[in-house]
C-alpha cells in the first residue's frame, strides 16, 4: 500500500485528521463543528481531495458537523495495491464510513464523481439523509448524452492520451482550471516536466492539490487513474452504470429537500443538463455564471452562502 507522507501536508490547511479501517483501509477523513449538530458530508471527485472543500469547512462547521472524506486513493487517504478502483467499491467504502461514524439527518454536498458515489447512498438509504446539494455532476442513464468534454477526458486516460503518462502532476490542471495559469504554461510543465514559475495564489493552490502524490511512487496514482476509465460512455459493462441508473430513477422520486447550483461554463457536465435534472427533481437551481466544473475551487464563499440559504428556505 502507498500512504501519503504526512511532512508533504503539513500546511495545506488546518484540520485535524481522522482515519476509519472500516472498509480495510486507511481512509481519511475531515471532521469539523459540533459534534451535536447537524451533520453535513462534501464529497470530492477526480482529480481532487478533500482540499477543495478548503473554502467551505470553516464557515459551514459554525452550525454543521462538517465531514469531508479522501476516497481511497487520493488526498490523505491509503492507496491499497490489492483493491479494485471500480465506482462500486467507492461507494461501499462510503456507506461503511457512514455506518462507522453513525451519521444521520445527513446534508449532502457533491461534485464530479461525488455525485455518483454519495447519490448511491441517497437512493440507497435515504432513511440516513436529509438535503441534497448537487453541483456539476451526473448520473448515469441511457438517455444522457454525454459531452465532449467528458469524450475527451476519458480519451486522454486511454493508453497513448496525455494522460497516460507516470505520475501525471494534476494539481496543475486545478491551477489553469482556476485561471491562475495559461494554457501556454501547462503544456510544457504538465507534459515535460517544467517549473511553471507559479507564485502566490497559484502556487499555494499548486502545493495545495500536489501535496498529497507529490513524492509517491508510481502505483500512488491508480486512484487517478481508474476514475476517468469508469465513464460508462457507451456501454453498461463499465462504472456501475445499471446501479446509477437505478439510483438515477430512484432519486427522481426524492421527496425531500434538494438544491442544485452549478458552474455554467463547464464544459463536462453542461449548464442545460443540470437545468434538466433540477427540473425533473423539482429543485432550485443557482447558476454561477463564471464558474467552471470546480465551482469549489473557484466560488467558495458564494457557494458556501447558497448552501445555507437553501437550507434556510
């Protein structure tokens, strides 16, 4: 197994770590706010970890039992070498983290493959969940027409991609994804390897989503690697599509509170379809204009101020 090395994170932010073995694994976890309080879960996708929740543990840990989770393989999280990376496997270490640490009346925050790893849980055991906040993400089902922009994430993975690559440096993508760098500066630092001469906020955000792969062999980054490759473009035989479906279907029935907010310039996961799946939920839907697939990285604070009125309403 590969464990990030605790020196790289010091500094990242200020929370204190906690670890579950629940699902056979050192899994880390966020666990901030009163311990009375309502508990609210952020649940990050790829290529990210708990870090891009940074903006919203303080602030929403004043009135919520804030937990945010490292998938297996990413963030502080253990990278097993004898697991299977498969979206399944994700969702079942996060039920057995919730059974573990005994959450209910559960607020839900998701993005990317949050959504189909902690919407499987809502569907699955909504008895444990009270309020959905859906951000940029999706569910499979045989009607959903994906994007160019997934098509091309999911070939870049592909052997001979740009991303089929050792230890790919994918912090820099959080970087130009943010804004914080040219597309002239990632190329050559992404692909051979040269110093992007990044400084300020874009290097305390370099450090931020490097810190946890930055001196890890190889096999560190199978979590990386797996998520891309589970996009179920054309095919049920890959990323748990007929349990997504069914989850899909079932969430369409959801009856209680949900909210979706969304970054419309995402070029993955598009403006009109979160419009649609709002719609088909009979949910509110708070458009953020300028924000990307990362709205977390970019729009902290206003989500963060979305998020408590849509639980104040």
């Amino acid at each position: 197994s590969v464990i990030p090395a605790e020196a790289t994170l010091q500094g990242t932010w200020p929370c204190t770590p906690h670890f579950s073995d629940a699902s056979g694994f050192r899994q880390h976890y966020v666990d901030e706010g009163p311990r009375e309080a309502q508990v609210l879960i952020c649940l990050h996708g790829e290529p990210t970890w708990g870090y891009l929740y940074r903006n919203f543990i303080p602030r929403l840990s004043e009135q919520y039992r804030v937990i945010v989770p490292d998938h297996m393989g990413f963030g502080k999280s253990e990278t097993p070498q004898d697991r299977v990376y498969t979206l399944q496997t994700h969702v079942e270490n996060l039920e057995r983290l919730i059974d573990d640490l005994k959450l209910d009346d559960i607020t839900f925050v998701c993005q990317d493959w949050g959504g189909p790893t902690g919407l499987a849980q809502a569907a699955m055991m909504p008895e444990r969940f009270d309020h959905l906040v859906i951000m940029n993400t999706w569910l499979h089902h045989p009607e959903y027409e994906y994007s160019e922009g997934i098509r091309r994430w999911n070939a870049g993975w592909q052997q001979g991609g740009n991303f089929d690559r050792p230890e790919p440096d994918l912090g820099l993508m959080m970087v130009m994804s943010a804004g914080l760098m040219s597309r002239e500066q990632y190329v050559p630092a992404f692909m051979q390897g040269e110093d992007p001469q990044l400084s300020g906020a874009a290097a305390a955000m370099y450090q931020g989503f490097a810190a946890p792969y930055k001196g890890l062999p190889d096999a560190g980054y199978n979590g990386f690697r797996r998520f891309p490759l589970s996009i179920p473009l054309d095919s049920y035989h890959n990323g748990n599509a007929a349990a997504q479906t069914m989850h899909y279907k079932t969430l369409l029935q959801w009856n209680k509170s949900c909210h979706f907010i969304w970054g419309c310039t995402d070029d993955v996961f598009i403006e009109d379809w979160g419009r649609q799946w709002a719609q088909q939920m009979n949910a509110p839907f708070d458009a953020i204009p300028d924000a990307g697939h990362f709205p977390q990285n970019t729009h902290g604070e206003r989500l963060v101020e979305l998020i408590l009125q849509g639980r104040s309403q």
